[in-house]
C-alpha cells in the first residue's frame, strides 16, 4: 500500500505555491522515499510534494534510469516546442496534447546537497516542466484552450455529481476488509 494518498484536483493544496526546502535532513529523505513508494504504486513516471499534500519544493521522477529526487528545482525553458500526449496522476484517467518547450535546463540539489544540472529535452523535459506546475500550484487543466477546458471542467463536474449522489449499492463503502 502506497505510504501517501496522493491528492485529486479539487483539493486547494494543489493550488498553493510550494515553499523552499531550507534543510536537507532525516525527515526529507523519509518524504522522499515515501514519495518514491506512492510514485511506482500509482504507477507514474513523477510526483511532486505537493501532489501528496506536502508544500515544500521538492519532487521525485523515474522515467527509467532508476529513482531519482530533485530538491529546491529550478527551471530554465530553452528552445523549440513540442506536444505530448499529458497526463497527471493528480487527474486521473484524462490526457490532453499540450505544446511545451522542447528544451529545458534544470538546476537543483539532491538528497546529500549536491548541486543537479541537467540540460535535456522532450519526455524528461517534459516531466521537469509538469513537475514544477506543481510547485507552483499549476495544474494540466491550465494549459488547455478553451474548448479542452469546458469539456474537461464538464467531465470533472460529472464526476463530481456521480461522488456525491448517495446511491444505494455503495452506501457503506463496500465490502470491508479486515
Ligand atoms: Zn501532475
């Protein structure tokens, strides 16, 4: 079971801006490992402390070369564009094409205080750029036009509704596990 629940759209902490991690201590690292374990449960390719109701800049990613931690990140977008099919764990079950740059240069530290400097671009770009909308309080939905906008604000809404109707077959919560 993941250490974290990680927190749907509709709940304001992934609105609110990420404050900087001032020490990089025991209970970080902890943070960071749990951040990790509900990462691969999900399964996704990053997850940023917010997401799991921390507010503190910092996110973890694997996009295949194992599990990596960026604390206090930052970015510096770079040249070209490019669309990818986007999605979020923090909205789950939709994905949209959004245009970002294709370039970025990410500067940060790990979990023993050593400086990160990664230039890279595409999918790894694109992980650093959705994770640090997070930090910011920035969600997928704020990249969309209008049109993808109304429809995905119309699917939120229905899943809304469908939550809150008491219905009959799942009043309880369903079957308890010891
Ligand atoms: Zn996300």
């Amino acid at each position: 079971m993941s250490p974290y629940e990680i927190r749907i759209i509709g709940d304001p902490i992934l609105r609110s801006v990420a404050t900087p991690v001032s020490e990089i201590d025991g209970t970080v690292a902890k943070i960071c490992e749990d951040m990790l374990a509900t990462m691969y449960e999900a399964p996704g390719v990053g997850l940023a402390a917010p997401q799991v109701g921390i507010q503190k800049r910092l996110f973890v990613y694997d996009i295949g070369d194992g599990p990596q931690v960026v604390v206090n990140p930052i970015l510096a977008e770079g040249d070209g564009e490019w669309v990818f099919d986007e999605g979020c764990l923090s909205i789950p079950g939709l994905s949209w094409e959004i245009v970002r740059p294709r370039e970025v240069h990410l500067t940060g530290c790990d979990l023993d205080g050593n400086e990160i400097s990664i230039e890279t671009d595409e999918y790894e770009a694109r992980v650093f750029q959705h994770e640090l909308d997070h930090l910011d309080g920035v969600l997928l939905i704020e990249h969309l036009d209008d049109d993808q906008r109304k429809e995905a604000n119309r699917i939120l809404r229905q899943r809304e509704t469908l939550r809150e109707s008491p219905s009959p077959t799942s009043a309880g919560g369903g079957i308890r596990l010891p």
